[in-house]
C-alpha cells in the first residue's frame, strides 16, 4: 500500500532523508523511530505529497505521490502530534465541516457513529473544541480520517502528550482501524508505544532507514536498548 | 468554496472582541450619519433663512438706481447635497457664502474649517473617516493571520488533505473578510437610504451604487491583499507588518507626496501674482465709472452713432447703463481668461492626481468617494460656475434697466419699479447631474477594477507559491 523507493530529500543542502527505501503492506503498521531531526516528519510530508522527494520515488496504492497527489490524497488520513480543530465549533462540527469539505454529506447519526467508533464519549459530541483534551482532539481527527474512508492513515508523534489511559485508548483504535483494513505508518518517539501497536519498526537516524524489525522479535527492553545503540553510533 | 467561507463568518460571528468592535463601529458610523444629517439639516435651514431674507431685501429695495442695486448685490448659498453626510469632501475647506455683485467676482466665505473651534480643527468624526481609514484597518487586522494561522496550527495540511485547493482556502478567507466589509458598507448606506428614502432620486441613488462600488473594489483589494501576504509568510506579524506598511504609505504618504509633486507638475500662480495679473488686465479695459474714460467715449461715439444723434443728453437711453455693463462685459473676458486658465491647470491637476491611483488604489477611491457623494473640487467649481452666470445674468439685467428703463444719462436718482426687482428670478443651483459628472470617475473606477483584478492574481499567483510546512 505504501511504498517509498530510494528516496532523498534535502533542505539547504543538508539530507533530511538519503536514500530511504521502505513498504508497508495493506493491514500493516509501521512505527518510525527515531530522534528529532531523524526524518520522520520529512517521510511523512513526502507521502502527504506536501514535500516532492529530490530523488526516489514515494507510492500509495501504487500511485505515485509527485505525479497523482489529488488522488492519493484521498486515501490518506493524517494525525498531527497536534490536532488543531477550529475551537469554536463543537467535536461533531468539526466532524461535519472536514467531510463536507471532502465532498461528504453524512446524517448526524452517522457523524455521532463515526465519533463513538473513535472513542469520542456520546456526552462531548456537542461540546465545544476548545474544552476538549489532547487526546479527546486526536480522537476527532481519527474520525475526520475514518469518515473520509481512508486507507492510509499518516500519524505524527500522535502518542506525545497523551495520558496513558488516552495512549492506551489510541493504541485500541489503531489496531481497529488495522483490523478494518487500514494501512498506518506511526512516526514516533515512544519506544512502547511503537512495540505494543506496530507490526514492524524502522529506525530512522539522520535520514537514514538503520534498522527493521518485527515487533513480536523483540521485547521492550531489547528494543529500548537496540534504539539507544543505534542513536549513540 | 461556500463551507469554507460560512465557517470563516461563523468565527467571525464567534469573536467577541469583532463583535464589539463591530457594534463600537456601527454606533460611530451612525453618529457620523446623524451628525452629518443634522448639520445638513441645520445648514439647509439657514441657508433658506437667509434666502428668504435676502430676497425679501432685494424686492424692497429702495432709495437705489439700478446700477447701485448691482453693488448692493445678494448672496448665493451653496446648498448641502444630500449626500454630504457620507462624504463631505471638499466642502468643510471651501466655503459656502458668495456674494454677487457688480464688476467684482468675490471669494467665496464662510467654510466650515473657518468656522471651527480650534480642537475640532483637528478632525471630527466623520463616515468617510470610518470608511477610509478605519474599517481598511479592521479588515487588515481580521486578515492578516487568515492563511498563517491555518499552517502555524497545521489545520493547513488537514483542509488540504480534505481536497481544498490552496487558490479556494485564499480566496474563500479573502471573500469572507470582504463580505464583513461589505455588510458593515451595507449597512452604511442602508441607513442612509432608509433615512432619506423619501429623497432618494434615480440620480441619488445611482451616485450611492457607484459610492458603494467604489468601496466594495477597495475593501476586496485590502482583504486580498492582506490575505496574500498572509499566505506568502509563515508568521502572521510579517504579514500584518508587511501590509500595514503598505496602508501607511497608501493613505499617508503617497497622497501627500503625488499631490506636492502634482502642484509642481501643474503649478498655480500665487494669490498675489493672480491678482496683480487680473488687475494689470482689468486696468486695460474700459472703466465703467469714468466717464473721460478713452474706451467709455468710443463706446459714447458708437452708440451716438447708433441712435443717430450728436449729444449724449439727446440720447433716448442712459448711456451710464451701457458703459458700465461694457466694463461688465471687459471684466467677464479677464476673469474667463484667468479662472479660464486656473482652471484648465486644476482639471490637469485632477488629472494626474487621479492618474496615480495606478500606484495606489486609495487616491482613486477618495477620488471616487468624494465624486460620487457630489462632494470635489469639481462639484465646487460647477457651483461657482451657476453662481458666475448667474451673477452676470443679474448685473447684465440691472445695468440694461439702467440704461434702457426709463431714465436718461446723468439720471443717478431714476430707480426702478419693485416689480422689476421681483421679476428678476433668485439664484437656483441646478446639482450637476450623475450622467454629466459620472465620467471624470471612470479612471477611478477602472483603476479600482484593475488594481481587483491585480489582488486576484496576487492571490493566484501566491496560491502556487504557498509553502503549507
């Protein structure tokens, strides 16, 4: 589903990602590790077809980004670290505002659905934006991506800031989405988090992919210390 | 497009520091509306106060011949127009008195700057001063972190993402600052409508649609300007710096700086050297109170001639009517001539300023302000113009009963029937028609388009050239 071919990208002649190669399979989560300034965001913006790769090539469902970003980008949904809805206008506002925007007229039934599969609780629907909490926030920009039937979710540091019981819920949601047949790639610096969500883990440094593994081949403390070694060399 | 722009109005509408700023604006702009009115009102019921009074004097006129009727003159008013009260223009600076009277055309008096105490000489308030300076500004400051905030807050990407185009998101927050312009310039001219309904004529309100017009281009220029450079940088205080100095230099400095360089381009003769040229010519002409006067006996010889008799006491006439109506006429020529050419350089004058809304869209706007509300220079001099034909259709009447009502030559003492006063119609300003004056704007206007169509392509052009990270 997602597939990225030697692709180098570099700002002010310094390498932001050098001959990155990866793919993610259909149903398949992908964790990003790394530090900052490893990339990740970088991968995620030329994916996002809002950066174009100097060399390489980056696909979604076999399309590529730089030639054909109006139609990939129907298939993707993107989760910021931050998500920054418009504050004055309740969960379920927000909701209806960013599919409307995509073309999508849903019934408020379906909108309240889309909210309650995300994890949004029934008593905040109606609340205003700017009284909800990060990880409330979060949950509405999943369901802004779920109502769009998205195949490809694209998330950005989405564990940092979270409460563990908000991590913990968006640990569950992912796996649904998987379950549902989504493809996602996590960048992340949450080792655990990665571990316990991710079928696969790359670690990125200095643009570079060191290192891929499956999850279930190593444990959170193998993994926590094979991250370290990577970063000090 | 449409979601977009009622999303923006609903934040809009959401922003309690808008809203009271829009009440605080509304309540100042019907004030100035008010004010205006009532200073209208009271103007115009002075101003017909003083004409009755003046004509009631004129048709009682007595213990005066025809000739000393002329120097005893009357005075014209120059009447509010109604649409004064949205953009007074000129008028506060010119003067609104003229006294007519023989062989002298006098300045006219009593302008309302003249008038003022001292602190309001610094500026009262004013719609055309909440229309032109402030809400520009309000909608530069609704504006200016339009685009900027959306990438600062990443909600960029996600509108993007939700197949926004770039060129749809700048145009629709241009379009929904521009329609709270709009609604505040509605709402401007709404009340004034509704107040002078009954008033309002074809040519009225053809003035208030190109008046608004002219507002509508403006206040779309600013929102798209200020949303392009919104769009152009990643922090919005360069944005808002970058626009508010393009303001400062559109409403402060170019002005000021095209009208001193315009005033050397087509440069006016002083007051003194005006006059002393006026004078100069005058002197050469025939002098109407001089009997001795080489022009006045050739003129004598002429019109002996004429009624074929050899002494001015055999005239059936009074020649002292003819003469001082040909010392009339001799002033009218210098005067044509040298209001002729002060005029022909302040139509130059007008010419390039107006010609420097290429650079600066505000020029054309005040430019076209001012001329729609049927407040410039031009509906000034267009009122002096009636009031000079005027003037010189009187003296003309007086001097020829002088000459031709009855009494002879010499006869100072002959004064005419109260009746002939009466027939002598009073001064009536006929408001320069929409259709006649409507072209001297037509440069402004295109401008203002053309500066609307430039904005559109700034906001196309920076579209393209948005970064969103």
């Amino acid at each position: 589903m997602i597939k990225i071919e030697n692709a180098t990208k570099s700002f002010q002649g310094v390498n932001a990602i050098e001959n990155l190669s990866l793919s993610i399979e259909k149903g398949e989560i992908l964790g990003l590790l790394g530090a900052n300034g490893a990339g990740k965001s970088t991968t995620i913006n030329m994916l996002l077809g809002f950066i174009h790769p100097d060399s390489g090539s980056v696909f979604i469902d076999q399309m590529n980004v730089s030639e054909k970003t109006k139609e990939v980008r129907k298939l993707i949904g993107y989760i910021p670290e931050n998500v920054n809805l418009y504050p004055y206008l309740s969960g379920i506002e927000n909701l209806d505002y960013f599919c409307r925007l995509a073309g999508m007229k849903y019934e408020k039934r379906e909108l309240e659905k889309f909210l309650i599969t995300c994890g949004l609780q029934n008593n905040a629907f109606n609340n205003k934006v700017s009284t909800y909490s990060k990880g409330m926030r979060q949950k509405v920009g999943i369901a802004i991506a779920y109502a769009k039937k998205t195949k490809v979710y694209l998330l950005d540091e989405p564990a940092s800031g979270l409460d563990p019981l908000a991590s913990n819920e968006l640990s569950i949601l992912l796996k649904k989405l998987v379950a549902e047949g989504a493809t996602i790639l996590m960048a992340s610096h949450d080792i655990f988090r990665v571990r316990e969500v991710c079928d696969r883990i790359g670690i990125l440094k200095k643009g570079n992919l060191v290192k891929e593994i499956r999850s279930r081949d190593v444990s959170a403390n193998e993994l926590e210390n094979l991250y370290i070694e990577y970063m000090k060399n | 497009m449409w979601i977009i722009i009622k999303n923006e109005l609903y934040s809009l509408y959401r922003n309690n520091a808008l809203l009271a700023i829009s009440i605080g604006f509304i309540l100042a702009l019907l004030l100035s509306i008010l004010l205006g009115m009532v200073q209208a009102q009271n103007h115009t019921k002075s101003y017909e106060q003083a004409k009755n009074k003046l004509r009631k004097q004129w048709e009682n006129i007595e213990g005066m011949n025809a000739h000393g009727a002329a120097h005893y003159g009357t005075y014209v008013f120059k009447p509010y127009d109604l649409l004064n009260s949205l953009d007074e223009g000129v008028n506060s600076v010119t003067g609104n008195v003229l006294k007519l009277e023989g062989h002298v055309q006098n300045e006219i008096v009593y302008s309302e700057a003249s008038q003022m105490q001292f602190i309001s000489k610094f500026g009262k308030l004013k719609s055309s001063l909440l229309l032109q300076y402030v809400l520009p500004l309000i909608l530069i400051f609704l504006a200016f972190h339009s685009i900027s905030s959306e990438k600062q807050s990443g909600r960029l990407k996600l509108l993007l993402l939700q197949e926004a185009k770039s060129l749809t998101i700048i145009w629709a927050k241009t379009l929904s600052v521009w329609l709270y312009g709009l609604a505040l310039l509605t709402f401007t001219v709404s009340i004034y409508s509704l107040i002078n309904l009954e008033n309002i004529s074809l040519d009225i309100g053809s003035r208030l649609l190109f008046f608004y017009l002219s507002y509508a281009l403006f206040y779309f220029i600013i929102s798209g300007l200020t949303v392009f450079f919104s769009a152009q940088y990643k922090n919005a205080t360069v944005a808002l710096t970058s626009m508010l100095g393009i303001w400062i230099v559109w409403t402060i400095f170019l002005p000021n700086i095209v009208m001193s360089s315009v005033e050397k381009w087509h440069d006016l003769p002083s007051r003194n050297e005006f006059q002393a040229d006026m004078k100069e010519d005058r002197s050469k002409g025939l002098d109407g109170h001089n009997p001795l006067d080489e022009r006045a006996k050739d003129l004598e010889a002429k019109t002996l001639e004429k009624y074929g008799v050899n002494d001015i006491a055999d005239l059936p006439i009074n020649f002292d009517g003819i003469r001082m109506q040909a010392d009339e006429e001799y002033g009218n020529q210098v005067w044509d001539k040298h209001f002729g050419n002060l005029n022909n350089i302040l139509a130059k004058q007008k010419q390039s300023y107006q010609l420097a809304g290429i650079f600066n869209p505000f020029i054309s706007l005040k430019n076209a302000s001012m001329g729609f509300a049927a407040s410039d220079n031009y509906h000034h001099q267009n009122f002096l113009k009636q009031a000079e034909n005027y003037r010189r259709r009187l003296i003309k009447a007086l001097n020829d009963e002088h000459a031709y009502g009855g009494s002879k030559t010499g006869d100072w003492s002959w004064e005419p029937e109260s009746d002939f006063y009466k027939s002598i119609p009073d001064y009536t300003y006929k408001p320069m028609s929409f259709s006649y004056s409507a072209p001297n704007y037509l440069i402004d206007i295109s401008l203002l388009f053309i500066w609307s169509v430039l904005t559109s392509l700034f906001m196309f052009f920076g579209a393209r050239k948005m970064e969103i990270i």
